[in-house]
C-alpha cells in the first residue's frame, strides 16, 4: 500500500443481505465510499477499523513469509487487519440478529496510518457519513507485551506536527565560500535553536519531544550548495502548547534564516492531535472484551509519545482504543514495533477478531433503540 492514495472499505452489516463477507467488502470498495445506508437507515451505528500499511522496512524477521520487497509489517498492521477480517466474519454469521437489532457496523481497513494521511481522507471521503457512526473502536498489537495482555489509556497517545524546513542559499566553490550563502551553516543553527527552544521554553513537566530525524544538504565535499533541507517531528499531549510551538518553530526558524542571509520555506507534512478517548465508550469496551477473553489481564498503562490518526477519528465520536499483547514466545526475539526483526505471534489474531467483534455486539446490545 505504500505510495498509493489511502483508501478505506466500510459496509453496513445488517442493512443488506450478503452470500458471505468477501462479497459485502466487494460491494464496498465498489461503493467507492459513497455509503449503502442512510443514518435512518442505520439504527445503532458502531465503527470497527484496522489499520493496514507497511513499512519501507527491509525485513530481517527470519519468518517463512519475510517480506523481501523493502516494505515489512513492522507495525503489526497485518495483524490488525486479519483480526478485523476475522470478525467481519464473525459478524456476518450474525446478521440477522444485526438486521432485527436494527443495527450497522461499519468496517474501516485503513492505509496511510504510519504517513498520518489515511484516516483523514477516509474522512473526506465520508467515513462519518451515510451513515454516521454513534461510537467506533480501535486496537494495536505491541511486539513486547505478551499474550493476553491489555493495555488502555487516555490521552493514549501524543499529538504530532511533522514538518520540513528548506533554507535557500547560494551555491558555488568550497574554497570561495566568501561569495556564496551556505545554508548547511544556517541549517546547523536552526537545528541547535530548534533544540534550545523545547530546552528554554517548555516545562519540564510537560512531556514534549521535538526531533530533527532528516539533515540534507550537498553533494561534494568541495561545493556549497543551494539548499539545505531538515525533517523534523513534534510530539506533545498539551494541545494548546503544541500550538504555541508550531508558531514558535516559525519564529525560530524564520529569525535564524535571515540572520544567515538563507530563505526558508515550512511546509507540513503532518498534523494531529492527541489521541483522547472516551471514558465511558473505554468502560463499556472493557466490558465487551472482559467478557469475551476472560483470561486477558487489562492495565490502565497506555501512555506513550507515538502518534496515530485514530485521533482524527476519537475527535469526532466517542471512541476506544486497546493494545493487544502479540510478543513471540523466545524473548530473545522481541524486538520494538518499526525494528527490522520484528515479530508478532499469530496467537493473537483470534483473540484480536473475538475483541472487535464483542465490541461491536456489546455496543449494540446497549444502545438498541
């Protein structure tokens, strides 16, 4: 999926009868987004989605199934959307209890996550439209926390502003540097003031994180070039700060350039917030899946400075979001999420459908109108 246009798949189980659910996600991606059920229609209205990119990871994982075209599942993304599959499945030999609870669920296989572009054209397309969902629920695999492990959280996880900063120089001889403008020079400052700036400027109680993962400029060590390019990402929970930044950032950055004689472009290449849930859709989830994984262990611990464009969507409607323990049995082999060695136990993938699946009935079952 890497490189495409994201895309989502929904469909209304319960609004139309299907001979079985590969023909309901066709009829869906014929739909091309455009809904098959009016929110009248639509009665209770609950949201299950999955996401389902790689990485362009060169994969190291020594599974028989190991990539080996540059892009891995690193994320366990995979995971997320055969444990969605599983219970599209689940709910579909259900239907008819669906269709007399007068009930929809839609299905969200979502692209673009990891570029933070995904969920927000899913809603452009009309992901909350036609209908409208009253709740949605979300979850995640973790590489590192074992089987049957839970974890939640709200604000789960930080907001980020991702940007990329383009100085404008003057190109010419290494030797002669005298008649040139070196925006390398300017973009060793930007960077150091970038840092002084989360260094002097932000609580140390805040938890806020801002890096400078991408440093590009040149070509030969004896020729200054035109342009310097950094890549950066900001992390934070507090939105009112992250804003504050983002204005901040513009300042710095555009104060530094003209002291070094370079114009500098900002653009944006991420923007969401925080992901916040809901405390009593959160509750009712716990419930659902409690009940129906009785051996799995729940902790409130889910707090982390990753990102994730759910919160486009827990932003919009009462929503929750789980991590799944999926870490393989050897411990030698675990490895964080985005590593190329990664590994996930496919152990989980039932216990992921069985999780979306009490969700959605469970929700269902309380707020049948």
């Amino acid at each position: 999926m890497l490189g495409r246009r994201p895309f989502f798949v929904k469909r209304a189980l319960g609004c139309h009868p299907y001979t079985n659910i590969f023909d309901a996600i066709a009829g869906a991606a014929a739909a091309q987004g455009n809904g098959v059920c009016t929110d009248e229609q639509a009665g209770t209205v609950v949201m299950l989605r999955g996401d389902m990119d790689a990485l362009p990871v060169v994969e190291e994982s020594g599974e028989p199934f190991a990539s080996t075209n540059g892009c891995m599942h690193a994320c366990g993304h995979d995971m997320h959307a055969t444990a969605l599959l599983g219970a599209a499945r689940l709910l579909k030999a259900r239907e008819a209890a669906l269709v007399d609870a007068n009930a929809t669920v839609k299905l969200l296989f979502q692209p673009g996550e990891e570029t933070f572009e995904g969920a927000r054209a899913a809603i452009a397309d009309g992901l909350l439209e036609n209908p409208r969902p009253q709740a949605a629920f979300a979850m995640h695999v973790n590489s590192q926390s074992p089987l049957g492990l839970v974890l939640y959280g709200s604000p789960a996880l930080s907001g980020v502003y991702g940007f990329r900063i383009t100085l404008q120089g003057k190109g010419g001889h290494g030797s002669s540097p005298e008649i040139c403008i070196d925006p390398i020079t300017a973009g060793v400052h930007v960077h150091l003031a970038l840092q002084e700036l989360i260094a002097r400027e932000v609580p140390a109680a805040k938890e806020v994180a801002l890096t400078v993962g991408k440093f590009a400029g040149g070509q030969a060590a004896n020729v200054i070039p035109d342009t310097c390019v950094l890549e950066g990402t900001l992390r934070g929970f507090d939105v009112e700060l992250m804003e504050h930044l983002k204005t901040r950032i513009a300042e710095v950055v555009k104060g530094v350039a003209t002291t070094y004689r370079t114009p500098a472009t900002i653009e944006t290449l991420s923007d969401v917030p925080p992901l916040v849930l809901d405390d009593d859709m959160t509750q009712a989830s716990l419930g659902y899946v409690g009940a129906t994984l009785p051996k799995a262990a729940f902790l409130p611990l889910f707090h982390a400075m990753a990102s994730e464009d759910f919160a486009l969507i827990s932003s919009e409607i009462p929503s929750a979001y789980f991590t799944f323990g999926a870490a393989v049995t050897d411990t030698d082999e675990h490895f964080a999420q985005h590593h190329p060695k990664a590994r996930f136990s496919d152990a989980e993938l039932p216990l992921g459908a069985a999780a979306y699946a009490a969700v959605a009935l469970g929700y269902i079952a309380d707020h049948k109108e």
